[in-house]
C-alpha cells in the first residue's frame, strides 16, 4: 500500500508570508506526528494527533505555528509570518498507535529567503 | 524534559568491522527506546527498537542494549557493509508514552571499502 506522502516536496517563500504543509498518513493509521529537521540535525518534535484526543502541541516553537487533523486522515502544517529561522524540513509521520513503528513521509522542504 | 546525548557525531570503520554508537536519556521513565537510519536525502526508517523490560534486542546483523540504571543505549553493527552508511538517530520517549519521542542529534556513519 501506499505509505505517507507530503506536499509539496519543496516550498520557498519570502520572509512574513504563511504556508501550508499537508500530510496524507497511511490508512488506518490513528496517529500523526510533525517534526522538523534543520540541516545536519536531528528530529525536533512539533504535534501529535491521536484518533479524536486533543493533539499534544507541546512541541510547536511558537505561535505562528499550528496544526490541524481531518478525522484519522489528512494533517496540514501552517507557518504564519514565516521567519528564515524556520527553514527546514518537515516531516510527516504516522503510526497504527502510539507504540508501534513511526513511518515518516519524504518531507518538506521548506526555504525561507 | 527529555535530553538525549549521542555519540560519536561522526564514526568511520573499514567494511567488516564493527560499529558502536552511544546514547544516553535524562528521564527515568522513559521506556522506548527506537533507532532510525536516514540515508542521504531519504526519510528517516526504524531499523531497531527496544523497551524498558528487555535489556537486548537482536536482528540479525543489528543488535541494541540498554541500561536502565546508567540510562543509556547503544546500537551495535556487526560485519559492516558500504550499504550500512547513513545518519543513525537514537531516540527516547519521555515520560513513558511513546507519542513523543525524543531524538539525538545523529551519528554519520560511513563504512569504507
């Protein structure tokens, strides 16, 4: 089957301006992860959903960030008054529950000029 | 919070030889414990996990300890290949739920022919 997807692949935008992420999980996968990756280090955790429970957003930087979950299905990543400290990747994952193996998406990568 | 320590950053060793990369967590309860391989502009896949209860875990070439008392971890690969190279990332999950893990900063292994 198909596994985690993201879109776009790549995003560049100027300083200030919003952007969306999107993250379609595996199928029956009831929990959804978002972490960012800056070059050369490791997974910084940044939203958690699971099934219908309020998300932990412990992880998100700011309040320019948020999240949103469709159901068990479709996540989206938004970035308002993107900052160049907020260029990196962004990556998906999701699991069947949460301790069962995380499958990661191919990422964002998201470039702030 | 959780703090997780990786070393080395950087391990090189001839093809055959073995490799030894090193983690260690803050939070006593933490209980799941997954390593992640990422190759070059790839997503990030699970290769080993361990929990609280076991104090080793075999897969074939790949083996992963830990020490609850000292809190630390380690990744062992045996009999090295050129295709074992690649960012390896421990992880750690606080507070006893695996939803939000905690990685290390990476360790970038190259295996020389």
């Amino acid at each position: 089957g198909a596994g985690v997807s993201q879109s776009p692949s790549n995003k560049v935008t100027e300083k200030g301006k919003d952007v969306e992420l999107r993250c379609d999980p595996i199928s029956g996968h009831t929990a959804l992860y978002w972490y960012r990756q800056r070059l050369g280090q490791g997974l910084e955790f940044l939203i958690y959903f699971q099934g219908n429970s309020a998300p932990d957003k412990s992880g998100l930087p700011s309040d320019r960030f948020s999240a949103e979950r469709t159901g068990e299905s479709v996540s989206t990543l938004t970035i308002q008054r993107t900052q160049q400290e907020d260029s990196a990747v962004y990556l998906c994952a999701s699991s069947l529950g949460v301790y069962n193996e995380q499958f990661f998406g191919p990422g964002t990568r998201l470039t702030v000029l | 919070g959780e703090n997780v320590e990786q070393h080395p950053s950087t391990l090189s060793v001839q093809e055959g030889d073995s490799a030894v990369i090193k983690c260690t967590y803050s939070d006593s309860a933490s209980n799941y414990f997954p390593w992640y391989k990422q190759e070059l502009g790839k997503r990030p896949q699970l290769i080993i996990d361990i929990r609280s209860n076991v104090g080793e875990k075999k897969d074939q070439r790949i083996a992963v300890t830990l020490n609850k008392t000292a809190k630390h971890f380690s990744l062992h690969i045996t009999e090295t290949q050129p295709e074992d190279s690649a960012v390896y990332f421990c992880a750690a999950s606080p507070g006893g739920t695996a939803s939000k893990l905690t990685f290390g900063t990476g360790t970038r292994l190259q295996v020389m022919l």
